[in-house]
C-alpha cells in the first residue's frame, strides 16, 4: 500500500523543469534526513493512494504535464504500479526519491529520477554544491543528469546551458561519471584539486561563465 498527504498534492513548476506537475507526498519515507522540510511524512500518516484515486486527481488538474511522486514509500509493487496510470494519461512521470541510488528497472517506469538524500549544508537542487541528482530517462533507457536545470549563476543573471556539442557533452558526463565513481564527487576533469569550488559546474565557470572543459556555455 503506498499512502499520500491529500491536502499537500498541489500543482507546482519547480520541481521538474519545463513541466507542469501534479507533486504528491507520499508517506512512510524510510529517510531521516536532518532538516528535512516535512518530516512528517516519515510517519505512516495519510491515505491508500489507489488507482481510483490518481485518476481522480489527474482529471481534477487539468493542464499538468507530470505527475511527481515525492517519496517512495514502503510499497514497491504498488509505487510502480501507479505509474501506468499516469502514463495512459499521456503525462510524464517522476519520482523523487530520497535514496543514494535507485535500482535501474526504475527507469522503465520513470521519465524523471531525483536521488540523493536532503544534505542540509550541500543544499538542495538549486545550489551547485548540492548531492542530490536529477535524472531524465532518455529514450535508449540511460540517465542522463540535468540537475544544471536548476542552477543560477552568482547574483541570478543567467541560467547553465550545455553546449550544443553533444560528442563533447557525451564525452565530459562520461569523465564526470568515472570521477564520481572514483572519488565520491562529479570533480570537474579539467581541475586538479578536489574541492567543493571543482565539483562540476567548478567555481571559474560559476563566476566567469568560461567553462574549460565545454560542456556549459553561456
């Protein structure tokens, strides 16, 4: 059984770019993250989620895009279930989840993947030192990060873009995977010191916009 907070569903812009979303809390989050905004919702508080009732609420906010599942809960089965639902809907499906990783037969099911949990010193999305990773399911199954969606240069001015040289933004995530996989964080390839300043987008591009390795522009 997977359980939701119905008066926190609301329809909301920021949670994954370019969409409208409909965000459910779902209940009984397994994480106990410090600073955690809703802390309640590691309770087993709220309702059944069922098929009846997403439907309910997907025709009852007309003109969403997404449907975006905060949290997991405790019910696999039933969470992946959901989202056949939302998909014969017409509408894009995401899930955030509080988790490191999630297993990868979660990209059948998922347009949209958030991992990692809330850090209150390395922010939340928004912030370019932040752990957490959003994922777009690309067509061939894969991953690919677009967490630079969220991203702001200093003093709000511009918004990241990737470079228009996909063989060069293929070619960097890759570096950025390995680095990632080697030490712990996504170190810029093109910075030798290891530091919070050269985790990618490092702080020379944050400040300067001249990104070394072309994977941004301006």
């Amino acid at each position: 059984m997977i359980k939701y907070v119905p008066e926190d569903t609301s329809v909301v812009f920021a949670e994954i770019p370019d969409h409208i979303s409909l965000a459910i809390n779902i209940s009984n989050c397994p994480g106990s993250c410090p600073g955690c905004h809703s802390p309640y919702l590691q309770q087993d508080t709220g309702e059944e989620l069922t098929a009846e009732k997403l439907s309910a609420l997907i025709e009852n906010n007309r003109g969403i895009t997404c449907v975006c599942f905060m949290g997991e809960g405790k019910d696999k089965n039933s969470l992946l279930s959901l989202t056949h639902i939302v998909r014969e809907k017409g509408l894009k499906v995401a899930l955030y989840s509080g988790r490191y990783e999630v297993e990868d037969e979660y990209n059948s099911y998922f347009d949209y993947i958030k991992v990692g949990p809330y850090i209150e010193s390395r922010g939340p999305l928004d912030t370019t030192t932040t752990n957490q990773v959003l994922y777009e399911i690309l067509p061939d199954g894969t991953r690919f990060d677009i967490t630079y969606k969220f991203w702001r240069v200093l003093g709000g001015k511009a918004e990241f873009e990737l470079s228009e040289d996909i063989e060069q933004v293929k070619k960097v995530r890759g570096a950025l995977e390995r680095r990632k996989e080697k030490f712990g964080e996504k170190y810029c390839p093109c910075q030798i010191d290891r530091t919070l300043d050269t985790i990618c987008p490092c702080k020379t591009y944050r400040e300067s916009g001249n990104c070394q390795c072309k994977l941004y522009k301006r």
